[in-house]
C-alpha cells in the first residue's frame, strides 16, 4: 500500500475508504474576503458550519474527501486544519497547484520562464519548485502536505498562462510522484489538450490524471475514448444542474458504466460549505453545496438502473485509492 498525506498526517491508502475526489471546504477571494470581511461573516461560525457539513457527510459513510482548492480558489491550510481537528473521522486531502483558465497570476509575470526571450535562456519556473515544497515540506510553514496536483483548462483552451502551469503540474508530478486532477471543460474536448502536454509532451502516465468535470457531457463516444487512453474520469459535478439535469448527468454515468467503464470513473459532487463567487441568494436555491447529495440522490437513481453495489464501490474506493497508489 502508499502513505497518503492527510490534513491530519499521513494514512495508509488501504485506509481512505469511500472517497469523493473532488469536493471543495471553502471556495473564496481572498483579497475580497480581506477587504471585504461582510461579505464572509464571522469566522467562528464559518468554521462551525464547515464542521457540521463534514461530520454529517462522515456519517453517512464517507471516509475522505480531496480538496482540490489552489492558489486562484482561495486556499488558506490553516482554516482547514481547524476543521479537521474536528472532523477526526474525515481525511481531508489537499492539493497544490494554480487554478486558471486563461493568464498565470501576476506573480509571475516576471519570473521563470516569462523572461526566458528577454534573458536568451531558459528560466526555470519557480512554480514547480512552490509545488514541490508544498508537497514534500508542506504548505505555508503548517506542516501539511499536499497529496495531489492541480491545474485547469476551460474552453478557453490552451492559452500560455495554462500551458504553463499544466507543464509545471506535470514537472512536480515527476519529482513527486503525485496525482493530478485537472478541471476540464468536455463540451469543447480540453481533455485532449490534457493529453497533448501532460502525456505526448511532458510524459505523466495518463492513469494518474483526474479529468475533472468529465460528466458535464453527454457525449459517452468522447469519454469512452478519453478512458481507453487510461486517464480517469471524475464524474463529480452532481448537483451543479445549471446547463443540464440531474438525469443527464446519471444516465450518463450508468451507460459509462453498462460500457465497462466503472473501472476509470470516481464520483464527486464539487460542493463547498461556502462559496463566495455566487451571491447568497442564489446560492440557496441551488442544491449542490449539499455533500450528502451523492447517497441521497445519486446512487439510489443509478442502482434502479441496473448499477450495482460492486460497481459502487469500485468508483468510490478502488479507482480513488488506485489513483494515489499508481
């Protein structure tokens, strides 16, 4: 088995149990949230609301999340480690690595290889060494490690700011050993540029990639083909109905799995105790910020289908352990 780095420390991978591979503590700006503290509120009861989500989604069975919150998401260890002192029950994996879809933050802008033409040589991008530290050291002098990379593509497409970073995601994942998770957007079929640089060019073995949001899309012939490729699928936005429904998204699950793909799909939902990219208002009405989605909804909708409880436990323990362990 492999030690995974937890909030809490390191646990044995045979030790994760049901796992969701994609969920979110808190998704913030931190600047606005600095300058701006109203529109967080008290910070006590945050963190009590946080508690209260994670020990009621620990009880339903649930033995880890992965929060893939980054730099450009508003990660902030501390906080999370407050939470997971008090949800023991609950592993709570972490990532690093930069959340953008077009420019790499401005950070940046003059450093690595942003002055390669300008220097004539190559530069190399302190960023891999910032991803490499976090996941060998740790994050911000708390000692705790991430366990997982992350970067992002978005209909955007492949703009130099993304392709920088999914290149030094690729590089600390050779150092390191790491996973990878990548929000991508199916719909415009990012998830072949993900291929192109992280596989073709920069070598990671497309096992140990996530595409996140992969159930955004009906289109099971682009999926099935992105499986046989070996990368995982993250079907992990159940919930998050904004463009689609909640049937297209399970029918799309149980058809990749009548194909024989339950052995390259975990399952997710993206919630978050608190978002603050969506006003309150609306935010209430949207149900996707409920963690105990999955059990309630999901699997009840999918096993009436003819998904079984074996096919279950292969999205939401094998695949994600196989993931860490290689």
């Amino acid at each position: 088995m492999t030690t995974v780095q937890t909030v809490r420390g390191p646990v044995d991978s045979a030790e994760l149990g049901r796992t969701y591979m994609h969920e979110h503590v808190f998704v913030l700006t931190p600047d606005v949230q600095q300058n701006y503290p109203e529109h967080w509120g008290d910070e006590e009861q945050r963190v009590a609301d946080a508690v209260e989500e994670l020990q009621a989604l620990a009880a339903s069975g649930v033995r880890t999340i992965v929060d893939p919150t980054v730099v450009g998401l508003g990660r902030y260890i501390p906080r999370i480690a407050r939470i997971a002192e008090q949800v023991p029950e609950l592993n709570i994996v972490v990532a690093t690595g930069i959340y953008t879809y077009d420019s790499a933050p401005s950070f940046f802008r003059h450093r690595g290889p942003a002055l390669n033409a300008a220097l004539g040589t190559e530069v190399p991008d302190p960023m891999v060494d910032m991803f490499v530290r976090d996941i060998t050291e740790g994050i911000g002098g708390t000692g705790v490690r991430a366990a997982m990379l992350k970067c992002a593509i978005d209909s955007e497409g492949l703009t130099p700011g993304v392709e920088r970073v999914m290149r030094a995601v690729a590089r600390a994942h050779q150092a390191t050993g790491v996973p990878i998770t990548v929000h991508t957007h199916p719909r415009s079929e990012q998830g072949l540029r993900v291929k192109q640089v992280l596989c073709d060019q920069e070598g990671v073995d497309p096992s140990r990639i996530v595409l996140g949001h992969s159930g955004d899309t009906t289109d099971c012939d682009h999926l099935a083909a992105l499986a046989d490729q070996g990368f995982v699928l993250g079907m992990d936005r159940f919930g998050i109905n904004l463009d689609t429904t909640f049937e297209a998204r399970a029918d799309t699950l149980v058809e990749m799995v009548r194909r024989g793909y339950a052995e390259r799909m975990v399952l997710s939902q993206d919630a978050s105790c608190y978002i603050d990219w969506i006003e309150p208002d609306v935010m209430a009405f949207l149900p996707q910020w409920h963690y105990l989605h999955i059990a309630d909804d999901v699997l009840p909708y999918v096993r009436e289908q003819g998904v079984t409880d074996e096919q279950v436990e292969t999205m939401l323990v094998d695949v994600p352990r196989r993931c860490f362990e290689g």
